[in-house]
C-alpha cells in the first residue's frame, strides 16, 4: 500500500473517530450544541480525505470532474459546521455574518450541481496532469475555469471576518485560551487551503489538493479543546457525584428530605426520606392531594393556605405540621421551599426541602412547661413573702367576726327587748367581714393557682387596683407612698389574668425592696395609650436605682442584686409580657430610683 493511500485514509480515520465521539457527547448531552457542529465537520473533513484520495487516483475528465464536485460539497459542509461550532463553543460572533456565509456556500451549492458546468471550479474538465508526489505518481485536476470560484473566494473571506470578529469578542469577555487557540488555527489553515486551492486551480501549483491534511490541526486543536472540556466536566462530575453523597449521607444522619414540585403537572419529586413522610413508594407518583392526605387533619387546612399562598404570592414557603407515619407515630415536620418562576413571572416549581423538628416541638413543650412550673413557683414565694401581712389581713375579719359572733350570743341569751335591731347589724357586720375574708383567699387562691394559659378581655387598671389592695400592709409597714396615675378611658387589654397579676406583684415587690433603705419612698404607678392600640404600664419608685451597667442583664436569668433572690422575678415577667405580645424595660430616673415599663396590645374588642 502507497504512502498517500495510508496516509489520507489515516486522517479519514481519525475524523470520523473525532466526529464518533463528539457525536456520543452530543446524544448524552443535548445541549452541547458544540460537540455535535465538530462532529458534523469531522464527517465533512473525513469525507474530503476519501475524496481527494479518489481524485488523486482518477484517470478521465469525467471522473475529476465528479470527484471535485463532491469534494466541494464535503468542503462546504464542513466550512458551515465550523461557523456554528465557533458561534456554541466561543459563544460569541456575528449571527447575521454567520447567516450570509451559510447562505452564500449554500448558493455555491446548487450552482455546483447546475446542468453545463463540471462543478462550481471548472466550467469543463481536461485530462488530468500527472505529477509525483511521495515517490508515486497522482493526478491533479486541470480545465477550463469558471467565474463562480470568485464567489467561493468571497464566501471564504467572509468566513474569516466572522471568525475573526468571533474571536475579537470572546477575548473581550475573558475567554482568551479558546479565543486564542481557536482564532490562530482555523484562520492559518483555512488561509493556507483557500490559497493552496486557488493556486492548484489556476494551475499555478502542481500539488494534490490537500484541504483534508489542512483540516487536521485545526480539528486536532478543537478536539483538544474539547477534550480538556470533557475532562473538566469529568472531574466536575466525580466531584459533584461525591458532593452528592456526601450531602446525602448528612440528610440521612438529619433526617432531611428534599422535594420539588411542578406545579403545572402536579407532580412531586421527592428524595427516599421524603417519599417516606407520605408512605409512598419507590416508583409511587405524587401530587398535591397525595401530600395533603399525610398531614393530620388539624393542619391539613393551614398547610393548604401556606403553599396556595407561596404560589399566588411567589414568595418563600415556610410552614410546619404533623404528619402521621405508617407505623401510627405522631411526627413534626418543618418546611421551607421557594418559588421558581418562569421568565412571564408565572410561578412554574416550588422547590425546597422538609426535616423533623419533633424533638426540637417536644422540648418546646417541656420548655414551656417548666416556664409555668417557674412562674407558678415564683407566684408561691411571692405569697410566702407576703404570708405574715397576708395572716393579719385576715385575722382582722376573723377578729371581728368572732367579736360580733359573741355580742349576738350575748344579746340573744338576755333576750333584751329592743335588741333585734342590734343583732341584725351585728349579723350584717359578720356577713361584711366573711365575704372580705373570703375575697381575700379567693384572691390568693387565683394567684398561687396552676392553670393553663386563658386569655381574656381585661381592664389593666382594675388588676393594679387589686394587687394594690393585698400590699396594701407591706406599703403601710414600709413607710411607702403609693400614687396611682391611671387613665380613665384606657382600652382593655387581652391576657391572662394571673400571670398579668404575677408581673403587677413583682414589679411592685421589687420596688419596695429597692426603697427599703430610701428616706423617701414613693412609688407611682402609671397607666396611659400609646396610640389607639397599645397600653402603657409604668412603676416609678424612688430607690437605689439600677446599676448602670446591668442594662438589659435584670431581665436575664438568675441575675440579681438580693442576697437571698433567685434572678427569676424579672425574667419571669418579660416571659410573660412577651407571650402577651408586649415588651417590657428599665431605666434609671433622672432624680433617682428606676422606672420599670412594660406595654401590652390593646384588645380589639372594644374599652374599659
């Protein structure tokens, strides 16, 4: 076998191995829109190599004539796959200069394939000249040319422009390797071609034609270049398959599922942990209703309104519910998603991931359990303080009871005349000072009871007015002014009355603490609007004052300036404010002492 034989049929060889491989890219990956324009040129330049070595080996003007005109077809095709290849793979170039360079090569086409021309080159074909070329002698074409090679000429041209206005554009954007790489092979190749053709042609060079061999590096340096593009992407796949499991391993040990919703086809993907929450199967389709049927059905409605809301809206989701599992468990789940919209701003998926926050909801509920036993323990001690003017705030009605109690035996055991009028206000002081002892338990009942929460419209001032009237001995023992600046139309507030009470009572038990080493002690508690929906509480006393740089400290846990307190009054009190939906502060006044205030949301009903 000659060397011209081996060697063209090598390159026909390894074009179309190029063009195989690109191809496959190309069918995995349908968006490598390069991979698959190589490849359609890599057929085009192998079918040139098998062309040109035919013309090589033809011996009539028929047969010359017939092989150039499919050469140029081969060649023509090739030329369009590169203008594209260069459009996907730079992603830059003039699209109306790729169009009129395709559209020009097309032209030369069909007027290769008219009636009365041997091709597009030669108007009429003469025998072959014989010339050697690797020790062996092969022909090279020879007629009488034609003036449409011009147009071929300035398709090739325009070609360059557009290759080199791709190139210039791509450098621009910082994609200088490919644009360089790119830019300096195809134009030297195609430079080199064009003239070599033109020059065998016009009969100036006595050489075969050799676009195929021209052709190799410049499909050599995109195929490297796409190469390296597949090993890149290689190592991105192995490094994203590895972050993939990695990332699985970690939902697994969290128990986090992933899910994705196309809302148009109602469907729902969902990762296994995620199937697992709707007891749905491998293969299992899920939609919405599907997911629905999983929640329980006292959240089944919310859950509903959040995700209608997302979707209307385009806004994240974020809602929790209960679920309840195949084996009969009760389990929290925690969603958060977000909305992908398509480029009209029409909500297409919603995508976003669930996890378990049952322990997290159980603790919770331990949290706030304890946060009651707390307060109910800080109500107890409170009373404990207040025990010893709690016994002489009752034993004064018992006193007078069992007082009355014996002047009516008295008189009914004399039996004096006129004495029924004494004996019936007898009775009735006995009656009056029962039902004050009563109240005075009940109140102290309601205050160290344990109960869950029960809000209710109350009047702010009322409340004040009782707590007031239980301390009202500690104050008078204390030496303590007491000055309540209430306002008359002040709006109910909605709350729990006890817990509203045990803020009153710490707040008034602190003050007299901190007025105990005071020479005045006055302490006027305030009440007044801010605004149409918010109420006002304030206790102003005139004692030591907080330390300046306790700040927001007072309001935390076990803080405290008492030798024997336990740092939970204050920090019980803005637990409670806050469940109320209010806020409560300190600050030091200007003339000495602290003043404590806390707000609370006015009730909608309507005012005191």
């Amino acid at each position: 076998m000659s060397w011209i034989t081996i060697i063209w049929s090598i390159c026909a060889g390894i074009f179309l191995a190029m063009a195989g491989l690109n191809l496959l890219v190309w069918l995995r990956a349908r968006g490598r829109w390069a991979n698959f324009f190589f490849s359609l040129s890599a057929v085009g330049a192998a079918a040139s190599a098998v062309i040109e070595l035919a013309l090589m080996y033809a011996q009539t003007p028929a047969d010359t004539g017939f092989w150039l005109r499919w050469m140029h077809t081969s060649v023509q095709v090739c030329v369009i796959a590169l203008i594209w290849f260069v459009r996907a793979y730079l992603g830059a170039g003039s699209l109306w200069l790729a169009w009129l360079s395709c559209g020009l090569r097309a032209l030369t086409l069909v007027i290769n394939f008219l009636p009365g021309h041997a091709n597009v080159a030669f108007r009429e074909m003469k025998p072959p000249r014989q010339i050697v070329a690797l020790g062996e002698s092969v022909s090279v074409p020879d007629g009488i040319g034609t003036g449409w090679s011009l147009l071929v000429s300035g398709a090739s041209v325009l070609f360059l422009v557009y290759l080199v206005g791709a190139v210039i554009a791509a450098w621009r954007q910082g994609n200088r390797r490919r644009a360089g790489w790119l830019g300096v092979a195809v134009s030297l190749s195609f430079l080199l071609g064009m003239t070599q053709t033109r020059l065998v042609t016009a009969g100036l060079l006595s050489i075969p034609y050799t676009m195929s061999l021209l052709f190799l590096p410049i499909l050599s340096i995109m195929g490297i270049e796409l190469s390296s593009d597949l090993l890149r992407a290689f190592v991105l796949s192995r490094a994203l398959q590895e972050s993939q499991e990695r990332i699985k391993l970690a939902a697994k040990a969290v128990d986090l599922g992933f899910w994705e919703w196309d809302i148009a086809k109602d469907e729902i993907w969902a990762t296994e942990a995620g199937r697992a929450r709707v007891g749905a199967g491998e293969f299992e389709p899920i939609n919405f209703d599907r997911f629905l049927r999983s929640v329980h059905p006292e959240d089944r409605e919310a859950t509903r309104q959040a995700v209608q809301r997302s979707v209307d809206s385009a806004v994240d989701l974020e809602v929790e519910y209960r679920m309840i599992t195949t084996d009969g468990r009760l389990r929290w789940i925690a969603t958060h998603g977000y909305v992908i919209t398509k480029d009209n701003g029409a909500p297409h998926l919603i995508r976003g991931i669930s996890f378990d926050i049952t322990a997290r909801k159980k603790a919770e509920i331990e949290g706030i359990q304890l946060r009651l036993e707390v307060a109910h323990l800080g109500r107890v001690m409170t009373m404990s303080e207040l025990s010893t003017y709690l016994a002489h705030e009752i034993n004064q009605p018992l006193g007078a009871i069992l007082n009355n109690a014996t002047a009516a035996r008295i008189q009914c055991s004399q039996r004096r005349e006129g004495g029924e009028g004494e004996v019936v206000e007898i009775m009735d002081d006995i009656i009056r000072d029962t039902t004050r002892a009563a109240e005075i338990v009940r109140k102290i009942r309601g205050i160290i009871k344990k109960d869950n929460l029960a809000f209710e419209p109350l009047n702010i001032n009322v409340l004040i007015e009782e707590v007031v009237e239980l301390f009202s001995n500690p104050l008078t023992r204390e030496n303590i002014l007491i000055r309540t600046d209430l306002f008359p139309d002040l709006t109910q507030v909605r709350g729990d009355r006890v817990r509203l009470q045990q803020v009153l009572m710490n707040l008034l038990t602190n003050a007299i603490d901190a007025m105990k080493d005071s020479s005045t002690r006055i302490l006027t508690i305030r009440t007044t609007m801010q605004g149409p929906d918010m109420v006002v509480v304030s206790f102003c006393d005139t004692g030591s004052g907080l330390y300046e740089k306790a700040g927001d400290m007072v309001f935390q846990s076990f803080y405290t300036t008492k030798k024997e307190g336990l740092g939970m009054g204050l920090r019980i009190c803005r637990s409670i404010i806050e469940e109320h939906g209010g806020r409560i502060g300190a600050e030091n006044n200007p003339d000495g002492g602290a003043t404590f205030i806390f707000t609370l949301k006015a009730d909608s009903v309507g005012t005191a």
